[in-house]
C-alpha cells in the first residue's frame, strides 16, 4: 500500500484491474476507495508532483453523511480543519449572519489537502496507486473494466471525446489570493464571508492562520483589461467592493494573487461505454453553492455504486450506467437552478450585465411555493380524508441500495418519470398507500411510524405536504 509521503510505483505490472481511475482529487480517491473497499482491483493514477495552487474549500455539514458512507469521519477529524459554524453574507440589499442549523458545523479545507486525506484511506484500502500524468483519456496500456474520468476540470475524456457543453451567458474568472491579518473583523472567524457588488462578487473562507480572499469577475463584463496582470485586476475588484475592502484593511498578502476559471459546464454524456465523468470531469457547479466538494464526492459515490453493480451483476449493467447519468444530469441541473435564484437576489440591487447574464427571469421557485401552501391547507382541517390521485402509479424503477442499484418500486408521474420512493426520508409509498385510511393528520403519522421506519413530525409535514402540493394526494376535507 502506498502512503502520503511514501514512493508510489511507476507503473502497473500486475494483473489488469477491475478500475481504472484519472484523478487523484476527493472524487478520484473516494471512488477508488469504495470500489477496493467493495472487493474489487483498483488501480488510482494521478499527477506524480501535483502543481495546483491551494485552492479553498466551504464544505457544508451535510457531506458528514457521505464521509461516514466513505469509512472516513475520523480521517477527516484528525486532518485538523478548520470548523465552520455558518456563513456571513453581504448579498444584494441584504446582511445576514446565518449559523448552521442546529449547532451543525462544516470545514473549511484545501481541495489537495483533503485528498491527501482521502488518497491515504485509499491506498490503506487497497487502491494501488501510479504516478503518472493521463493523456487525453487514454489508459497507456493498463486495461481495465471501467475507467473513471475525475480529473477535474481538465477533464481528459471529456475533452477528448468532445464532451463538454459550457453554460451560456457564465464566464467567470476567479482571482485569489491569501491574506494574513492579527484579526479579521467579522461575527465568526470560522464563517464563510461572500459580498455582492455591482460587477462582480467576492467570497472569503479562513485559510490557516489567514484567509483565502477570492473575487469573481468576467472579463466580457467587468471592463477588465486583457493584458492587466492578475494583481492589477484583483486591487480593483477589491476597491469596488465595501466590507471587503474595510476587511482586508492593514492586512498583508502571503501568497497569490493568481486566477482559474471558475464559469459552469456540464456535459453531452456522461457514460461512454465503460467510461464515466465523475465529479468535475462531469460537471461544475457555482462556487456561490458552496457545494462543489460535496457534489463531487455524491458523484464518486454514485459511479462507485454504478460500476460495482455493473461488475457483480452485468445483467444490471445498463440500468445502472443509466440510473448515473441521468442522476448526474439531474443534480447538475438542480444546482443550476439554486445558483440562479441567488444570483437574482444580488441582481435586484445591482443593476449590471454581469447579474443579468447570470440570472432567469423565468427561472422562480413553485415547487416551494406549492409546498407550503399545500401545508398551510393541511392546517386548516382538523379531520381530512386523502385520497391517491388517478394521476399515480406505481412502476419498478432503478434506485440505489446500500452499494447496489436495483429494481424497485417507485412512485411515477407524468412530473416526475424518474419516480420517487422518499422525501426528507419519508417513504412516500407508504404514505400514499396508508393516507385514504385515516381520518387525520395524527392518526395518519402514528400509522405511518408504526409501518415503516419513524421519522419525526416536520419531517413527515414536508412529505405530506410534498405529496399534496404534487398532487401524489388529493384533499377531500371533512368538516
């Protein structure tokens, strides 16, 4: 087994591995740890002297659930992070300081740092680990069942087979650097700090003993000029903002300032015969979603899932390379639409291209609105009578099992043909099909807690609204 720090080998010799994986970020490590972890041979090739500048990470609470499904909660402990409680936010018209519900708390990493994490629970896995540099997607002679793109933005196969599709109207630069200061005044210096202004936005997380200070710009929009160095154009941002600009204030640049692309992708495929985009080989989100990491460990996660069910049952193969991209698409869409609606809060205050280009006029949040409205109505009856809408049906479906994807009923409808089995971890067919039953929201929540697994009370609100906004359930109220 290779470790940090230790010589990795050169190149494969043994015999062909069940995977191959490019990448040797969070979601390359995470992928191959799970497929060695699953009894599978798994070979992880990755740059022999990686040379990317430390980029920050905001990473939210919500990923512990995924470092536990990784094996990895105590890796990440001992790693020392920093521990965020919340974010402050400069937005638009608006100043908030938002704690993570419930005393929660998140990290604030380096993307390399945390895959040093990773790669180590890797290697101490079972993944054989070579140092060596991917070329345009090719395998350079180790044959493997399934190759897994997670090379990041570089993204070999998807480049090479012409993959990649860049969002219209985002393209944004960002330009970063690491300050150091005795104190910054913010509420909480664990917190993630972002700030709107009229071109452009900027965003800070704790780095150490300083922070990373980062602006988003666009050059078509900002009226940057082309051959201003990074320093220059990074000065001016800063001056055009407020409470960043009073934040850095006597603070001292330690490093940068340098940029990278940061405007979104997605892809035309995301399977290619025994090939899968994984993480931001796939896809990439906003930074303002705070969710990148995350969303590229779900996406390892899931191939990892994808590719052991096609290993272990081939008859499945197809179901299961389907079920990734369609999902892949699915939360790369999903993100689109909550980037959009954040951007429209700064966009109402700051009349610019830049927030124009990036928002949807069209683009507004029903499914919410539907929900809680459908609660509301739910309130007003102390007897109701649910009956399932003619417009349901019950069909069999992929979805994930424990680290399989198999065939399993779903609840369809013309809105939602993917199907639905659970909503905040409520089992939605056993809602439906207890709710004509029972003569009240009480007696519908006993039975449902004594049938299947107890959640509590908002939780199974949220379904149940969910199902009546949805129309899953119709109200017939009782007086």
């Amino acid at each position: 087994m290779v470790r940090r720090g230790a010589p990795a080998i050169d190149r494969v010799t043994e015999a062909a591995p069940d995977v191959l994986v490019l990448g040797g970020g969070p979601a390359g490590a995470a992928a191959a740890r799970l497929l060695a972890l699953w009894g599978h041979r798994v070979v992880l090739r990755t740059k022999p002297h990686p040379s990317s500048p430390k980029l920050a990470e905001s990473i939210p609470p919500s990923t512990q659930k995924l470092f536990d499904v990784l094996g990895v909660r105590g890796d990440v402990d001992r790693a020392g992070f920093i521990r965020s409680t919340g974010n402050t936010v400069w937005w638009g018209s608006e100043a908030r300081v938002e704690p993570f519900v419930g005393g929660a708390r998140g990290w604030q990493v380096t993307a390399s740092e945390l895959a040093g994490v990773l790669l180590d629970a890797a290697t101490a896995a079972g993944v054989m680990i070579e140092r060596a540099t991917a070329r345009d997607g090719a395998a350079d002679g180790v044959e493997a069942a399934f190759t897994l793109d997670c090379t990041g933005r570089a993204g070999v196969i998807a480049r090479a087979a012409d993959l990649r599709l860049a969002e219209p109207g985002d393209h944004t630069v960002a330009v970063v650097a690491t300050w150091h200061k005795a104190q910054f005044d913010l509420p909480d210096a664990t917190h993630t700090v972002l700030e709107s202004y009229a071109d452009g936005w900027a965003w800070s997380v704790p780095l150490g003993a300083g922070r990373a200070v980062a602006v988003m710009v666009d050059r078509r929009r900002s009226n940057l000029a082309r051959d201003r160095a990074a320093r220059e154009v990074y000065d001016l941002e800063i001056q055009k903002t407020t409470r960043f600009r009073a934040l850095l204030a006597d603070a001292t640049m330690v490093d940068g300032p340098f940029g990278w692309d940061a405007s979104m992708y997605s892809s035309r495929r995301y399977v290619v015969d025994h090939r899968l985009l994984v993480g931001d080989a796939a896809s990439f989100i906003d930074p303002l979603s705070s969710a990148g990491i995350k969303k590229a460990l779900a996406s390892a996660w899931l191939a990892a899932v994808a590719v052991h069910t096609s290993l272990v049952r081939p008859s499945m193969r197809q179901l299961a390379l389907d079920f990734y991209a369609a999902r892949e698409a699915e939360v790369y869409r999903a993100f689109r639409t909550m980037a959009r609606r954040f951007l429209a809060g700064a966009a109402a205050a700051h009349d610019h291209p830049f927030w124009s280009d990036r928002t949807d006029p069209e683009d507004h949040d029903d499914d919410r609105a539907d929900v809680e409205a459908a609660f509301h109505r739910i309130r007003q009856y102390d007897a109701v009578r649910l009956r399932r809408s003619d417009e349901v049906r019950i069909e069999t479906l992929p979805a994930v099992s424990g680290r399989e994807i198999v065939l399993e009923p779903r609840l369809v409808t013309s809105a939602t043909p993917q199907g639905v089995r659970f909503v905040a971890d409520v089992d939605v067919l056993a809602l439906v099909d207890l709710a004509p039953s029972m003569g009240s929201v009480p007696d519908l929540f006993d039975a449902y807690n004594r049938h299947a697994a107890p959640v509590g009370l908002p939780e199974f609100l949220t379904a149940l609204s969910t199902a009546v906004a949805r129309r899953w359930l119709v109200i017939d109220a009782l007086p």
